[in-house]
C-alpha cells in the first residue's frame, strides 16, 4: 500500500496532535512517585474513563474482532462480551473502595489488607509476575499485531516496526508519567473511533452496502474449519446444533470465565491499569463515574465497526488462500484470520488511508503506553522501593521508573520473536492466576481471606496447570480448556478456603485499620466492624449495600448488552427487534440513574478526594 502526500501529513498531524501536549506533562510527573504514576489524585471521571478505553483499544484489537468473527460469526464476541458482569461488578461494588484504599498500585492493597510475611510475598512475587513476565507478554502481544499491520501495509519488517514504536512510545513513556499518558489517550480515543467509523463505512460501500452485506451473510455459511455451519449475523450462537461451540463461546464465559480467570481491564474486582485509573481518580465519584463510562465505551461505542469490517472480510475474502493471493509479498509467518483487518484497510480512498494509519499508531501507542507506565510502577513502588531500597528522594524513584520504562519495552521486543515457539510457556504463565477470581471478589466482603489463601491459590493453581500441561505433553492426555478449568477452579477454590480457617489469621488490628480507611460494606465485615467501634448507622453512611449493589449491577449490564444489541440490529435493518431493545435500554436506563443517585446522596463531587 503506498501513502500520498496527503496521507503522511494526516499521519503527521495525528502524531503531533497526541504526543505534543503531553510534552507539557514532563515536569509535573518528575516531582514525586504519585504524580508519575497516578497523577497526583487529582484525575477527572471522563478523563480517567476515555483512558480506560483507548487502553484497551489496542492496534491487536480490531484484528482479534475479525479473527473471531470470521471463525465464529458476531456471537463468538462472548467471550469478551461476558465481561460485562466483570466491569459493571467493579463500578457498584468496588471502585469506590479501591479510591478510599489511597494505595498507590493495586498490590500494594496487599499490606493494608493482610498482615505478615505472607502479604509481602505475594505483593513482591506479584510485581515481578506481572510488572515483568505477564506484562511483556501482553506488550508482545500488542507490538506482534503492530508487527502484522506493518507488514502488509508497508512491507516492513519486524525489527523496523519495533524500532519505531520504541522511540516514539518508550520516550514519551518515560518522559511524561501517567499524566501525559491520560492526555495522549484521550486524543487518541476520538482519533481512533474515526478511523475505524471510517475504515467500517468503505468496507460496506465496498460489497455494495449494509442491505446486500446482510443479504448475502444471512444463511449459514460453513466456517474456515471446513465442518461448522454458521449464521454469522446471529449475536446468540445457536443452541440447535454444535454444542462444543455454544458452551465455548457462551456458556462458559457467562457462567464462569468472567469471573474466575485474571486479565488485565477485565479482573475480578478490579485491578491494573483500571485500578491504577481508579486510584488517580480525584474522588470516590469520579471512580465510579470513570468506570461506568469507560464499560458503555468499550462495549457499546467499539464493537460494531470491527464487527463490521470482520463481516465484510469473509465476502472479499473467504479464504486465507485469497489474502495470500492479494498479497503475495505478505510473510507467510503472519497469514491468520486477524489479518483479515489490515487487508480490508486497502479499499480507504486516499486521505483516509492516512488517518486509518495515524489512526492504527494511536491505538499501538496507548496500550504500550499504559502498560509500560504501569508495569514500571509495580517494579518500582512494588518491588524496588519496598524491598530493595526504601528511603532514597522521590525523584531517585522516578528516574528508576523512567529507567524500568526502557527496559521493558527492551523485553517485549525481544519476546516478539518468541512468542511462537515458547507458546507452551507463555501459556503456562497465563495459568498461574486462574481460578484465582472469586478469591479476588471476596477479599474485599470477607475478613476471614488472607494473605496465605492467595499463596496457596497461586500454588494450587500452578500446580494443576503445570500436571495437566504434562499429561498433554509427555502421556497425550489431552483435557478440554472447558474442564482444565472448571477443574482448576475446583481444586483452587476448596484450598484457598481450607486456609482461610485453618491456616495463619491476619492481625486482627490490621483488619481495624482496613475496615476503618476502607469501609467494605455487607455482613462479612460485621465482627471486624464491631471490633473498631463503628456503629450500623456510621457504616451506612456511605450509602453501599449489598441488595442496591446488585441492583445497580444488574441494570448496568442490561443497559450495556442492550444498547449493544439494539446498534447491532439498527444496522442488520431489524429495526422491530432494535426498537423493543432500546426500550430496554430507557428502562434499565432508569434504574441505573436511581441507584448512582441513591450512591451519590449527600456526598459533594470532591467528597473524599486526597
């Protein structure tokens, strides 16, 4: 693909206007730890929101859409779509407490919730886990699809592709903290979101509009395996035939993926980069706010115009063998589904291939940014201040930041190269964290957790994952993802709740001191509670409540899936179902406004902020 001269001064306008205001931020961010990496407490909702979303808004993103898409048709977007429960669960049960937490990551929740040894291990083997070896996986991951992109627009190679991200993402990274990261996302979401509208838009006038795009996916069609029959269109799978599929790509999901396995952005109560944009929130309201807005963006706002790409891809081109063919100097290494995206990007008219390219760059740059921010506070704050060398100036602990910036890109970099051919291991770290969840939702609302049930969480569920790996690998037994983790779950839930009453307690004034900063609501802090002297009415004061939870939480997800699926029939020209949904959206609408009010009663907007 060859750019005009049009197209590279879009390019150049989109990069100036991201990155040049957050050159303003240098200063500012090197005059202590908390303005680096959380922005001092004084971050506003819609800001810490759209940040939220341009992270999770990666160059990979629109490629995984497609990929799935094209192999699974619009429902196989479940296995994302369900966490919904996940994000929405974080703003009525969590985002609140974890602003009045004033910690600084999210790990360092460990030693103002546990007491002993225990909770320094886990926050210093989970700084290393994930400020290093997960998060340069998930670095990888995002500068591999950058890797792709390059490749078949430009012809580039990899190492080109990842000397240029470098210098533009590590400097800015480095130079600017969390400050200059908010800015430049928040630039870059509106950036982004036009590129796609319009890469979505040509791709449809390309097979002739949205009426004949739907016309022709309309019947099933059989699936790049050669054996699935499809209806592509369908937002449900289809419960009639294929169950190995349903219960892939929904029922597990919805019943249990959302919340027993870690990621970042979708955590079981909260955690990373969300955490940290909760955390530099400037009040409790505008943690909740930020959240809320950031899951209405991220699932409503985004879906479609990948959706839409990635449908229009299968009419263009049906086979892998037809990318190939339409682009013969593409790497053969690259050839998979996801490229689908980048190959329906040759159909933009000249201008528009600019800022889809500026575009692709922003979405590139706030992810690497994001992680390479937050990856460092964990290595500095988490590891390196707290175990390595404690009382050195703040400005030491920010050039350490700085220095870390570095060398984690370095080691993503580097692991590009890896990614295939150490996939088992990779895949192995992955599974440390998982059936860990509901021990991460249920510290906050139970005393009786400790420091010890998350080691022998991790443990156990290293353990299993590393005994079903060798029975697939050494014996071929292979056991179903489904039930590896079904039983991985098992295994790790009954153990970490065998410790929680026979293994070490957590001091009981440790446990005073955290109900009195943090003020977790529901009868499983109720001993504690009686223990500080704080009264029921002193407690309610904060309006949380289980039943208003749960009611806030169930309107919120509806609202989400509702409005989601109502766009989606707007545009399929289903406009009788599209309507009965939106009036489920007004409805549900309606009881979210109650609840957040009923949250936000009697607190002014900077209540709590620090």
């Amino acid at each position: 693909m060859h750019l005009q001269l049009i197209d590279w001064l879009i390019v150049l306008a989109t990069l100036l206007i991201c990155f040049v205001p957050a050159l303003f931020f240098g200063k500012r961010a090197g005059r202590n730890t908390t303005e680096f990496f959380v922005s001092g407490r004084a971050v506003p909702w819609w800001l810490a929101g759209l940040s939220m979303v341009a992270t999770t808004f990666s160059s990979d993103t629109p490629n995984l859409v497609t990929d799935i898409v094209r192999q699974r048709g619009v429902a196989g977007n479940w296995v994302w779509w369900a966490f919904v429960l996940t994000g929405v669960a974080t703003v009525f049960f969590y985002a609140r407490m974890w602003r009045r937490s004033e910690v600084m990551t999210d790990l360092e929740f460990y030693e103002i919730r546990y007491s002993g040894k225990a909770a320094s291990i886990v926050r210093g083997f989970r700084s290393i886990y994930l400020g290093l070896f997960f998060n340069c996986v998930i670095l990888a991951t995002v500068c591999l699809a950058a890797c792709k992109i390059a490749n078949i627009l430009f012809g580039l190679p990899r190492w080109q592709t990842l000397l240029l991200c470098g210098l533009l993402n590590v400097v800015f990274a480095a130079h600017s903290g969390l400050w200059g990261v908010l800015v430049i996302d928040m630039l870059q979401f509106f950036i982004k979101m036009t590129a796609v509208i319009a890469a979505a838009f040509f791709a449809v006038q390309h097979v002739g509009g949205l009426s004949v795009m739907v016309e022709r996916l309309s019947a099933p069609r059989l699936a790049p395996d050669g054996q699935t029959l499809l209806h592509y269109l369908n937002v449900l799978p289809d419960f009639s035939s294929n169950w190995d599929l349903v219960v892939a790509v929904f029922i597990m999901p919805l019943a249990v993926q959302w919340w027993a396995t870690w990621y970042p952005g979708s955590e079981p109560g909260g955690g990373s980069y969300i955490a940290q944009r909760l955390l530099a929130s400037r009040s409790e309201r505008d943690s909740l706010g930020a959240v809320l807005f950031f899951n209405v963006a991220h699932y409503v706002l985004r879906p479609w115009p990948w959706i839409l790409v990635g449908l229009c891809s299968l009419l263009v081109y049906p086979e892998l063998a037809d990318i190939q063919k339409a682009f013969p100097n593409l790497d053969p290494h690259l050839l998979g589904h996801d490229i689908a995206y980048p190959a329906m990007l040759k159909f933009l008219p000249v201008g528009f291939i600019g800022l889809m390219v500026g575009g692709l760059i922003a979405a590139n740059s706030s992810t690497v940014l994001t992680h390479l921010n937050w990856g460092a506070s964990y290595l500095v704050h988490d590891f390196y201040r707290r175990f390595l060398n404690r009382g050195a100036a703040e400005q030491h602990y920010v050039r350490a930041g700085r220095l870390t910036t570095v060398g984690l890109f370095v080691c993503a970099g580097g692991m590009v190269y890896l990614l295939d051919s150490a996939k088992s291991a990779f895949d192995l770290i992955l599974q440390i964290g998982a059936g860990t969840g509901l021990l991460y939702l249920l510290r906050w609302f139970w005393w009786r957790i400790t420091a010890w049930c998350e080691v022998v969480a991790m443990i156990s569920s290293f353990g299993i994952s590393l005994v079903l790996l060798i029975l697939k690998t050494q014996c071929g037994v292979a056991i179903s993802t489904h039930y590896a983790l079904l039983l991985t779950i098992a295994v790790t839930t009954v153990c970490w709740m065998v410790t929680a009453f026979v293994g070490p307690q957590t001091d009981r004034q440790t446990l005073i001191e955290f109900y009195r900063k943090v003020r977790p609501f529901g009868p499983g802090w109720r001993r504690i509670r009686e223990a500080a002297g704080v009264s029921a009415a002193e407690a309610a004061a904060t309006r949380e409540n289980i039943p208003l939870a749960l009611l806030g939480w169930s309107a919120g997800c509806a609202v989400i899936w509702s409005s989601l699926f109502a766009v989606g029939n707007f545009l399929y020209g289903r406009i009788g179902l599209a309507l009965w949904l939106s009036g489920v959206f007004i409805a549900c609408g309606g009881v979210l406004l109650y609840v957040i009010n009923q949250l936000w009663a009697g607190q002014s907007p900077a209540s709590n902020s620090r």
